[in-house]
C-alpha cells in the first residue's frame, strides 16, 4: 500500500477554470436579471454552487429553482472547457512525477463529479487517481474538511500521511482542519491571503515528490 498521499482540489490547481467559472455563473445569472461582479464572484471561488447561490439570491428563488440555476451554470462551464481546455502548467508533469515515486493521487472538490471527470479526462489522467471526492459525496463544504477527511478514508491512508494542494483560503483552512499538510497556490488570490498553508507556491513547477514528501514528514514530527 502506498504510504503517502497528495490530495488535489480541481479548479485553479489543475485547471485554470476562473474565467470560465465566471463567465459561466455571469451568463447563467443574467438570464434570471442578476448581474454579478467579478469582485462578487472572487469571495465565492471555491465554494459550494449551493453555498454561492444562497448568499447572492437568498430566497428569491425556490430550491427547486435553485437546482436548475446550479445545472444550467455547470452545463454553460463545461461547454466553455471543451471548446479550450486550460490545464494549469504543470500539472500533468507533477501529476506523473508523483505517481512514479509511489505517492497515492486523490481528488477533493466542491465541484460536480461531471466537471471532475471532464477535467481529468482533458488532461488524460484519469487513471492515476485512485480516490475521487465531489460535492455529491459531502454535506458539508469547505472549510469544512469532510471532503479531504473522505478522500483519506477512500486512500486508506490517515491523516498525517496527506498532502493537500489548494488555491482557496477556504480549502487552506479545511486542509488544515483534516490534520493534513497544505500547500496553497497562489494565481486566484494573494499569497497572503493562503498565509495559513504550510508550504505557499506560485507555481506547481516548484513542488515536487522530495518537497511534498518533506512537508508530510515535517508537519508529522511538529
């Protein structure tokens, strides 16, 4: 069994999905009247659909309504992934790298399992995923840390063996709530607002399977 583990979140730390988010939840809106900010969208990266739809329609709609709003603008995001996918450099270069040292790859993501499987089948690495945590798996999203919590369980690994990668504070946050190390990487916001990560990079180029290797066995003997 492999003793260690990376845990990746999807969007912004395998694909550079920001634009497309935005644009997706920005024309799903608008057919309903609702205009939405770039700066309004930014506070709400890597949270829930659920979550997102709440704070910025309250109970204007009903869930019924709500559900349809969430299909509609995750139907829009991943026609705009299609026609151009953005795979975040480096990934698949890390992504291999990890997987011939040895270390168990999982994925833990607030995102629709069917933008989770579009994402990993573009960058054709599927297969090196051996556990994979979607929102349709949690009841709780970050920073809650139920899903790097479940993606651990499904590794069969605890803990103290993981390692997170993330670009949200609030991902930061649920990997540090889990007892796992966490890196953030930084591009969707600042490195000080990921200052609560154990390791913060601004590229994946500079992680490696010695670097993350170390970070775990830091954050075990701390």
């Amino acid at each position: 069994m492999q003793s260690q583990a990376v845990i990746f979140d999807v969007d912004g730390v395998l694909v550079d999905s920001y634009q497309a988010h935005m644009r997706s939840w920005q024309q799903m809106l608008a057919e309903h009247q609702i205009e939405l900010t770039e700066d309004q969208f930014r506070t709400t990266f890597g949270r829930t659909s659920a979550d997102i739809l709440r704070e910025l329609c309250g109970n204007k709609f009903t869930e019924t309504e709500r559900l349809a709003m969430d299909d509609r603008k995750e139907a829009l995001y991943r026609d705009l992934i299609r026609a151009a996918f953005p795979a975040v450099d480096g990934a698949r270069e890390l992504i291999d790298d990890l997987t011939a040292a040895g270390i168990a790859l999982a994925v833990g993501s607030s995102g629709p399992p069917e933008n989770i499987k579009l994402t990993l089948d573009c960058l054709g690495r599927a297969e090196k995923f051996s556990a994979c945590i979607t929102r349709v798996d949690v009841t709780w999203g970050k920073p809650n840390p139920q899903v790097f919590q479940l993606a651990g369980d499904r590794l069969g690994l605890p803990p103290a063996r993981c390692c997170v990668v993330e670009d949200a504070p609030a991902g930061v946050e649920a990997a540090n709530r889990a007892g796992m190390a966490s890196i953030g990487l930084t591009g969707t916001v600042t490195p000080g607002e990921l200052a609560h990560a154990d390791l913060v990079v601004e590229a994946l180029g500079q992680l490696s399977p010695e670097v993350i290797t170390g970070l775990i066995s830091r954050k075990t003997s701390c």
